[in-house]
C-alpha cells in the first residue's frame, strides 16, 4: 500500500501551514475520546468537526477544537469543504493500522518473530 501523503493547509494571514496527519497514537487518542469513523456520515454536524480536529492532534497537539472549527466555518460550513478533503483524511486514518506489517518480506517477518521479546504459549 502506498503511503498516504498528508494534508497541508496554508493560513494566508497568519502565515503558517498545518500538517493534518495520524499516528498509532492520534488514533488511539480518538478511539480514547469515542471517536468512530462510521459515525461520520450519521452525526456530519458533530463528527466532521471532531474528525477535522483530530486530524491537526499529531503535528498541533495544542490547537483548539474552537480555532479548528472556525476554519470549517470560513470555508462556509462542512456542505463547502474542499473537494477531497474528507476522503484524504480517512485515508490517513486508516494508514496507521497496517504500519507494524505493510510491505513487510517474510525476511523481516521471521526476523521480527526471532527478535520478539515476549512469546505466547496457548
């Protein structure tokens, strides 16, 4: 699978870009929060808000759901949210999940299963 390349978005007043990623651990913290991606179309009000917020958490940990919605609201709401954007987004959600074996040759496999620290014993 092909790596999914993160979202940037350009504040042409203040001069700064965001880098809207996810991690093992921004998805942790989502699901923490009761975050569920399903939901999205169900509760569009709520969760595109949520999920946008979210998204900002791996690189601007600090950044206010409040300031995260007002870039939703100058764009006119989520009916005039880029094309694409909440796609990508599910896209860099997702990609955390296959991280620990994607693209993996059975090389790096055995050698993973050889250097395992703790075994199981059913």
């Amino acid at each position: 699978m092909e790596k999914v390349k993160p979202i940037i978005l350009k504040d042409n007043e203040k001069n700064t870009e965001y880098t809207l990623e996810f991690s093992r651990d921004t998805v942790r913290f989502a699901e923490a929060r009761g975050f569920i991606p399903d939901e999205i179309d169900k509760y569009p009000m709520t969760k595109i808000y949520e999920f946008f917020w979210l998204a900002f958490r791996m690189h601007h940990h600090n950044m206010a759901k409040a300031n995260t919605d007002k870039i939703i609201d100058d764009w006119g709401g989520i009916q005039n949210i880029p094309e694409g954007l909440l796609e990508r987004l599910g896209q860099l959600y997702a990609a955390p999940f296959g991280t620990l074996t994607e693209d993996e040759t059975d090389e790096e496999k055995e050698e993973r299963e050889k250097n395992r620290k703790v075994t199981v014993l059913l």
